[in-house]
C-alpha cells in the first residue's frame, strides 16, 4: 500500500543543486588551518570562493577536496618500483 504524502519523506531543500554550499570555518576545521587562511586562500584564488553578498563567503565541498587533490605531493617510485615502471635505477 502507498502511503499518504505526508507519511513520504520530505525532499531536502538543497537536493536539486547537489552538496550544499559550506563557510570558512567549516572548510577551516576541515583543513585543520585557521579561517584567515581560508580567507587569503580564497583571496589569492587558490580556493575558489563564491561571495554570495558582501563579506559572505561560501565554498564547494567539491572545489575544496579539488584543492587539496592539487595541493597533494605525490612521490617518486624509487628502487624496484622505478626499475619495474622502466626507470633507470
């Protein structure tokens, strides 16, 4: 049996535009910097940033793990790695 509309849940308000927007002390806490570095992040455009009214800044929890998939020091094989993936040892 269907049940009544009110017995559906209720769609979230920010399902139709995907993950919702977050501030700067919550991508701070996530990075685990203070939000002045957030801020400069964002001023230098390293982090993308949408200022949605004066001194209102949000992010995308999308751009933000972007940033720190950029920001990521990949190492070098090394030994037989190196000599398995061609390199010279």
């Amino acid at each position: 049996m269907i049940g009544r509309p009110s017995d559906l849940p209720a769609a979230s308000p920010v399902e139709p535009f995907g993950e919702p927007l977050v501030d700067a002390a919550t991508v701070a806490a996530y990075l685990a910097v203070d939000t002045a570095t957030v801020y400069r992040l964002a001023q230098r455009a390293e982090l993308p940033g949408i200022e949605i009214a004066p001194r209102v800044l949000r992010f995308r929890p999308a751009d933000v793990r972007a940033y720190i998939d950029r920001r990521t020091r990949k190492a070098r094989p090394a030994g037989r790695v190196k000599a398995l993936l061609g390199g010279s040892s």
